[in-house]
C-alpha cells in the first residue's frame, strides 16, 4: 500500500487558481462520496482532500500509483481542465507524503510560518473523509500521528505564539495604509474565524470604529458582542463602503460580493477620499477590477507576501525545533508504515506453514490408521514443534527489518521465495485502530 499526496498551494499557484479549486464543505463531501462509484478512483482504498484559502491537496492510499488518476478526480471535481492544472501540481509518495503532511500540520508549509488555524483544517479534513467513509486505517493513522505532531509543535515551540495569522497581518497592513488608524472606520465583511481574528487584531492596535457586515445578522452581532463592534447585513454593504476607510473582506461566499459598480458609486460619494480594500477571502471577495477605480487600493491575500518579513523573522528561531519534533514523529509513523509491508507477509507466511503441516498431518494419519489419541496427539505438537521453530528465524528477522528503509525490498523476496501472493488487506489488528 502507498501513500499518495497531489496538490498546490501558495508557492505553486496564484490565487486567482486557488479560488477555482476551492472546496466548500458540500463541495468536499460530494467529491469524496465519489469513491469507490466508478469515478476512476476503484482502485484507490482511501482519501482525504485538505482544502484551505492556501492548498488543495489530495492524499490516497492505493496499492499502485494514482497520480493521474486524482490529477483528474481533481480536474473533474472542480470543472477546470487538466491542462491548466497540472503545471501548478506537486506529488509527494510515501515517506515524501508523510513529512509533507506532518510540515503542513506544524504550520511550516503555510503563507504566515506557525499560523494556527492549519491543524484546525487538517482536523476537520480527517473528520469530513471519516463521514464519508473515505478514510481508511491507514489515512486515519497518518492525519493522528499529523495532528499530534503539529499539536507539540505548538505547545513545545515558540512557532505560534507571536501574532503573524493572516488576519493579524491584514491589520498590520490597515497600519500602513491610514495614517491614523484610531480614528480610522474599519468595515470587516464576514463574522466566520478569519474576521474575527481581524477584528481581534484590529482593536489591539486600537482601532475604535469597526462595523461588522454578515449575511445573517445574528453571526454578526455574536462577534461584534465580543469586541465591542457595530453590525450589519450584506443590505448595508453599499453604505458600509460609502462610510469606510478600510474594509476587510472575509465570507466564505462561492462569488465575489463587491463589484466596480459598487465602489464606484461608494467612492462618487467620498469627495476623493481614498478606500483600501483587503480580501482575504478564498474564493475572493472582492472584484480584483476595482483596483483601477482612483484612490482605491486594493490586496488580496498574496500581496500579504510583501509583508511578511518580520512575522517570519520573529519565528524562524523556532523552525530548528520544530522539524526536530517533526523528524521524531515522522520517524514513528515510517517504522508503523514499513511494517505494513512485513505483518500480512508473516501471517501469510504462517498460514502457507500451518496448511503444509496439517495436509501432510492427515496423510500420515491416513497411512498409520491404528494409532492411539496420545500417539497423534504427540505427533501433531511435535510437527507444530517443527514449523514453529523452522519459522522463527525468518519472522524473527522480517520483524526487525520491518522498520528500515529496505523492509519492501525484503518483503517482496520472501514472497517470492515461499511462493506467497501478494497480500493487500490490512492486519485485523491495525484495522481496528
């Protein structure tokens, strides 16, 4: 069994493809509900998708390779054709999936170094494939042993503790673009976990007018309890962008929900008084044609890149420790990996023995008829005798190579050399984990 992980993210991929790939929980639960329904998946035992504002990525357990096979799941799950997909993917099996997972987990493949909220969305992708029944023994065991170690990565480092989400960052830029944020009115378009670390990240830099705008106003009013905000519904939008200095775009909408038409009437009405507008949304928020509309400035979640610098500088001292967690939980689930080549060879092994022993058991039965209970019974325990001790050798060193790097390399000589079929299915032991 493999391991297979095919996806993009930030590096790979600009977010004007990253929004088409997006997956909403519905979405993600109609795509995994696909396998094992003809949808080119057969042979692939397990999957989970991991969809965020910065990733998709695909990870399957299959018995052979199944790159091309999600590189179109994925082409077809979200209607954009493989051409213009596959240059921006990246593949990773085995051990390579493993510690790739276990980085995202930790927060050390995310856009701000050590975010928090990733183990969050590796959480709630497990949970999604587990109610689809998508996700098997295997992928189960690998996104546990991920979510732990990104759990002690957080709680034995330093790599989260210093504000650098990208909501905090979102702020951090509203700093730079009004010269007084105090007085500044901030609209935050969204009331999910994203707005609400802006309007966290807002009032601890002092910002003192903050409107909240939601679809249901009942979302908006529990954050806006919280922080002491203003609220309204997507009705008020147009008057929300007439009045604001800066508004900060944050919905989980599948369009964009504010249009040049809008700012355009919004800024025709500000008498010259400039607007920034920051989208952190994925899908975008924001119309990115906007941006040509004068004294509008406009950033979306990759322009954040630019203002990275210092968040990641405050935690770099901590990646060295990390990846030091990384590597020993890494190497815990390769040894548990490895094996899986070496558990279903030995009870094969075993089973191939035990057949031998009592077929030629029964012969011997059949040609000395006259034997007494005690005299087969102390001829069956010495043949059993016999293969335990003919097998112990053997099992006794694929066990210990099951952990090393080599341990496929010897399951598959001795299959080959007891004649043994190759054995997929998972030790009963595992599979109930």
């Amino acid at each position: 069994m493999h391991i297979h992980c095919l996806g993009l993210n930030h590096t790979t991929a600009p977010i004007t493809l990253r929004e088409k790939l997006d997956f909403g929980d519905e979405a993600l639960q109609a795509a995994l509900a696909r396998l094992g329904c003809g949808s080119g998946l057969d042979h692939i035992a397990e999957l989970v998708i991991l969809s965020t504002c910065n990733r998709v990525e695909l990870y399957a357990a299959s018995n052979e390779s199944a790159f091309d096979s999600l590189e179109t799941f994925l082409s077809e799950a979200r209607d954009f054709p493989v051409s213009e997909l596959h240059p921006h993917l990246y593949q990773f099996m085995d051990e390579e999936a493993i510690q790739h997972l276990m980085k995202v987990a930790a927060g050390l493949d995310s856009l701000v170094v050590g975010e928090p909220q990733i183990l969050g969305q590796v959480t709630h992708a497990l949970e999604l494939a587990r109610g689809q029944g998508a996700a098997g023994p295997l992928l189960n065991r690998l996104f546990r042993a991920a979510i732990h170690a990104g759990k002690r990565a957080r709680t034995e480092t330093e790599i989260s503790r210093n504000p650098a989400s990208v909501s905090s960052l979102a702020a951090s830029l509203c700093q730079h673009a009004h010269p007084d944020l105090k007085t500044a009115e901030v609209v935050v378009l969204g009331a999910g976990e994203m707005a609400e670390l802006a309007v966290e990240a807002l009032r601890k830099r002092g910002v003192e007018k903050i409107l909240v705008v939601n679809r249901t106003l009942e979302r908006a009013r529990g954050l806006a309890k919280r922080w002491n905000a203003e609220t309204a519904t997507f009705e008020s939008l147009q008057d929300a962008l007439t009045r604001a200095d800066i508004l900060i775009a944050s919905t989980g909408a599948p369009h964009t929900l504010i249009h040049p038409e809008m700012v355009h009437a919004a800024m025709e009405r500000r008498l010259q008084r400039s607007l920034v507008l920051i989208d952190i949304a994925v899908p975008r928020d924001i119309d990115p044609e906007v941006v040509d509309i004068p004294h509008v400035r406009l950033y979306d979640i990759d322009n954040l890149n630019e203002h990275l610098e210092q968040s990641l500088a405050e935690r770099a001292v901590e990646v060295p420790r990390v990846e030091s967690i990384l590597v020993e939980e890494q190497e815990k689930f390769v040894g548990f990996f490895n094996s899986l080549n070496m558990l279903p060879l030995i009870t094969d092994l075993r089973q191939r023995a035990e057949t031998i022993r009592q077929n030629e058991l029964e012969k011997t039965f059949r040609r000395l008829p006259d034997l007494t209970e005690a005299e087969r019974a102390r001829i069956e325990a010495l043949t059993q005798a016999l293969v335990k001790k003919i097998l112990d050798a053997p099992t006794q060193r694929l066990r210990a190579e099951a952990g090393s790097p080599r341990a496929p390399e010897y399951a598959e000589v001795a299959r080959a050399l007891f004649n043994l079929t190759d054995g997929q299915s998972y030790p009963a032991s595992f599979a109930a984990d």
